[in-house]
C-alpha cells in the first residue's frame, strides 16, 4: 500500500500514519483492486466527538485514474461516515494544484471552506473543503398567522 501511495503522491503517505488509520478507523478503508491487484486506496477517520468526518488519504493507480474510482472512493467513504449519528461534516484537505481531487469532491457537495498557508510544513499550503450535513430548521417560532403586536 505505501508503494502504491509513493507513486501517486511521493512522500505524502507512511507507514507509522497508515498502521494507525488501521488501529483506528479499520471500518474507514476501502481498496480497489484490478485481477487480483491492489489499484488503489482510501482512508477516512472522525473526530472524537463523532460530528466530524476527514477524508485522509485517497490514491488511484495512475493507469486507473479517470474512470470513477477517486469518486467511489469518496462515496464508499460518505456512507460509511453518515453511520455516525452526530456527525455535521465532512472535511478534506487539498491542494490547490490537485485538479482531479477538487473535481471529485465538488461532485460531491464539497466547498471550499478556507486555505491554510503552511499547513503541513513550509510552503506545504491546503485548502480545506467542507460537506456540511446540518439541516436547519427555519420553521416559525409562532403559529400563522403570527401574534399581533400593537405599535401604538
Ligand atoms: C485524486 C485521485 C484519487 C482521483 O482518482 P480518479 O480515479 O482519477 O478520480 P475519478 O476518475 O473519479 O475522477 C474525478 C474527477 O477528476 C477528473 N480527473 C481525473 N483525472 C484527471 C486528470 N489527470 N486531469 C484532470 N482531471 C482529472 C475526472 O474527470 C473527474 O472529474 P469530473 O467528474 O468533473 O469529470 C487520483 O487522481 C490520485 O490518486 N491522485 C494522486 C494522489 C492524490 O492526489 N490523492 C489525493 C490527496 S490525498
């Protein structure tokens, strides 16, 4: 899997962080294989809390790239984040430059939310998109026709 991930994204993924997405969220990875052959990965975690859902890593094998498989990922990944009750959203960091990632994740409801210089070490800048999941209820406080209120 790191080999597969170092030759679609060069030192962006290790094994120390990969073991750990394993202990962690186990039921938060997906593979895509191809005759038997690992084509690609995803990985997503949540927040303590549980209302907030990352996608952390997703890779495409570069022969793969271009039919589906980054936007099943990112479904497979949904699905299984809205299993927790509480969650709110759904964040991504990208880079600015990660055209098919942005493509992917707009299909999906994703928006940009703000960029953060620095964000993984000097010069290393992200931006961070979001999938909000709140429905708010902007339902009258009063019965219609509403309480009169006399200006006078
Ligand atoms: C990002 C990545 C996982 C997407 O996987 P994928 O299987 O190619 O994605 P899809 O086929 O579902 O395509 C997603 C969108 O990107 C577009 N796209 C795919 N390859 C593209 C390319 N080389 N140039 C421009 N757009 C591209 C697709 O057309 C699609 O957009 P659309 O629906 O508007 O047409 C894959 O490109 C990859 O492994 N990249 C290197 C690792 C990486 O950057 N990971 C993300 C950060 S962790």
């Amino acid at each position: 899997m790191i080999q597969l991930a170092d030759l679609t994204l060069p030192d962006r993924m290790n094994q120390h962080e990969l073991k750990k997405y394993f202990e962690l969220f186990p039921d938060l990875i997906f593979k895509a294989t191809h005759q038997g052959q690992l084509i690609g990965f995803c990985c997503a975690g949540i927040d303590m809390y549980h209302t907030t859902g990352w996608l952390l890593f997703s890779n495409v094998h570069s022969e793969f790239q271009g039919k589906g498989i980054g936007k099943r990922f990112i479904e497979a990944r949904l699905e299984a984040l809205r299993k927790f009750e509480r969650l709110q959203s759904v964040q991504v960091t990208v880079s600015d430059g990660n055209i098919p990632s942005i493509r992917a994740l707009s299909a999906h409801g994703f928006r940009h939310r703000n960029t953060e210089a620095d964000y993984y070490g000097t010069g290393k800048h992200r931006s961070i998109y979001e999938l909000s999941l709140c429905s708010w209820d902007f339902q009258p406080r009063f019965a219609y026709p509403m309480p009169l209120v006399d200006m006078k």
